[in-house]
C-alpha cells in the first residue's frame, strides 16, 4: 500500500499537542510494516530536523504561501496517487483523487463547547473543517472516548470512528536514574529561569482560556495565603486570547510567584516535572491531555479536571477536581502536595499503559484495513 501522511504541521514553530502526535507517529508507523512505501507531504523540508526519508519513505516538498492543505496539496495527491491519505490532523483536502481513501485525526471539539474561546478565523475554520472529516472522511480516530463522544453529539457519525489514545515518550518522559541526574537538571533549569526556586507547582500547556489558568492562579493565591515558599510555574506558548491570563498573572495577590516561562526545550521539561511538587492541568475541556501522561511518566503528582476526557486519561492515578471551583482546584494540590509518594507511584503504574508504540500500531491498523 501507498500511504500519504500529511507532515506539514511539522513545519510550524508551534509546540502542542497536535505537533507532537504527528512527530510520533510520523517516525514511528512507517517503520512497523515493510510492505507500505510511505509519502510525507509537507509545505517546507523538514530533513534538517525529522528523519522521514529513507527506505521506502519519501519526503515530498511543496512550498505554498497559504492555505496549502486545501490549495497544494491535492496536486501532489494527483500526481503521486496515494491508496490511503492520513491526515493527523482535522481536515481533509476538498479536492482529492476520488479512489483514494481518507483517515483523518479529529483531536478535540472544543470549538462546539466553548466558541468563545476561539478567534473568529479559527472559530469558523474549525467548524467547517471538522463538520467536513465528519462527513466524508473514509475513518476517523478520535483521540479519546471522549471525543467519539462529541463527535456522535455534534455530528451523528459513529461508523467507522475508532478511537485510539496518545502515548507518551518513555525514553524521555520517565524518572530520573539517580539524584545526581535529578539535581544536574535542577542546576540546567534555574540556569535557564533563574526566578524559578522550590517548592513549585507545574502546569505546561498552551496558554488560552480553555486551559482556564485564571482560576489556578485564584487557586494559587489561596495556597500561597499559607505557604510563604511555594511559586507557581506556567509553561506554555503557542496560545490565543490570553491576554486575561496575562492580565490575572500581574494582578495575583502573589504576582512575585507566579512565573510565565514560555514554552520549554523537550531538554529541560522532564527536570521540571522532577522537581515540581504536583502537575496540574485544571482545563475545561481536553481531547487528550498529553501532559497528564508525560508528568506521571515522570513521577510527578498529577492533579487535573473531573470533567471531558481527563479522567479517562488519568484514571485513579490522579486528584481529580472541579475546574469551576478555585477552592476545589487548590484543596487538590495541597492533597497532592501532601501525598506525593503514593500518587506518584499511582502514575507511573498509570502512564505504563500508554506508549507512542501503542498509540503508532493501533493507528497503521486502521490505515491498513
């Protein structure tokens, strides 16, 4: 079989979730079958960063100043005639050949929940973009149960919607092998943020409305009401409408501890999930969660919402609590804070069930049928 695999998320500067998944399987599902040659489109070379070439595996260039999913991208289809397109991400070319069948990754519905959320442009892109991959692509993955769920909700479809889980990176998600390794990681950090101290407590994600950061740093302040050390760290880039987030952050009570560090070198992230007294991830609404996974692969605590995919994501590995609620949010960090032995061993026990290996096989079985 001739698979095409759309790539050129990978060549954006953009460091979330959706980039990563398609990093994964990107270098993992086309070395699991040696009977597939494999297509990688992309809209600019991607050789000096990911290694997509080889045998059987062809890295196809296309440079186009915009819109190049829907506008040069079908060219490429016609010209080299795929069996099967995968598109990690939620859209499908409108035009494509017409035999080449069609599996498309809807991530999230969040723009049907919360709209307000969403710039206008992105609002309607999604929305036209997603109802399409609902309508005419051939499978869907749904990244989570919970997602199927929104996508029978708000669209009807339930055939041929196979839902298959993110994985985490044990190589570089995972406990530190000795304290020498945790405190030189330690050492990088406060070089590379140097207001950072200990004890603090962890988020990393986009910074926008949805991960719904104002009510942690509400949180937050309620904690730091008792504790006169403990800072919180927001890791995150990449994100939209946040300027309420900014805003909350200078106007906390305990502004002098809340720290934005942008987004953080993959290098540098496991230390920080090492030395962090609790992750949390209050978000309203996720398709996944990939940092739940990552942080308890990293034996730190995990606190996050009770609510869309994260208890699915999380189990019984994690304090789950209401993200509507800043006095609930702060009670579980400090729940978390003072049991982290037993949710951290919780976590890793958890995050040992998922793997990019997984989430790649089970991704290549649905291509391929």
């Amino acid at each position: 079989m001739k698979i095409g695999f759309d790539a050129s998320d990978l060549a954006t500067d953009r460091a979330d979730g959706t980039t990563r998944y398609t990093y994964e399987l990107a270098k993992r599902m086309s070395k699991l079958s040696d009977s597939n040659n494999w297509l990688f489109f992309s809209s600019d070379n991607l050789s000096n960063k990911y290694q997509l070439e080889g045998d059987k595996r062809k890295l196809v260039v296309s440079k186009w100043p915009k819109y190049w999913t829907q506008l040069r991208l079908p060219w490429d289809l016609f010209k080299l005639k795929p069996d099967t397109l995968f598109m990690p991400i939620q859209q499908i070319p409108y035009i494509r050949p017409h035999k080449m069948k069609t599996v498309a990754v809807i991530h999230d519905l969040a723009v049907h929940k919360y709209p307000e959320q969403f710039t206008y442009k992105d609002w309607a892109l999604l929305h036209i973009f997603s109802a399409y991959v609902a309508r005419k692509a051939d499978k869907i993955i749904a990244v989570s149960q919970a997602t199927a769920d929104d996508i029978e909700k708000y669209y009807g479809r339930t055939k041929n919607v196979t839902v298959v889980h993110h994985g985490v990176d044990h190589d570089q998600f995972r406990t530190p092998k000795d304290d020498q390794e945790k405190e030189t990681a330690w050492t990088n950090i406060t070089q590379a943020y140097p207001n950072i101290k200990k004890p603090y407590i962890l988020y990393v994600g986009q910074i926008q409305p949805r991960k719904n950061l104002v009510r942690l740093i509400e949180a937050f302040d309620l904690i730091a009401n008792r504790d006169s050390e403990v800072q919180l760290v927001l890791a995150g880039g990449h994100g939209w409408l946040k300027k309420e987030t900014v805003e909350k952050a200078k106007a906390a009570k305990h502004s002098n501890r809340v720290h934005m560090i942008g987004s953080v070198p993959d290098k540098l992230l496991p230390g920080l999930y090492w030395n962090a007294d609790a992750f949390v991830l209050p978000s309203l609404y996720e398709g996944f969660g990939m940092p739940i996974l990552e942080a308890m692969a990293c034996g730190c605590p995990v606190v996050t919402s009770n609510v869309s995919c994260m208890p699915e994501v999380a189990g019984d590995a994690a304090r789950l609590i209401d993200p509507m609620n800043p006095q609930d949010i702060a009670s579980g960090i400090q729940e978390a804070r003072n049991n982290k032995v037993a949710l951290a061993e919780a976590g890793l026990q958890r995050a040992k069930k998922f793997s990019w290996e997984k989430t790649a096989k089970e991704t290549l079985s649905v291509i391929e049928r």
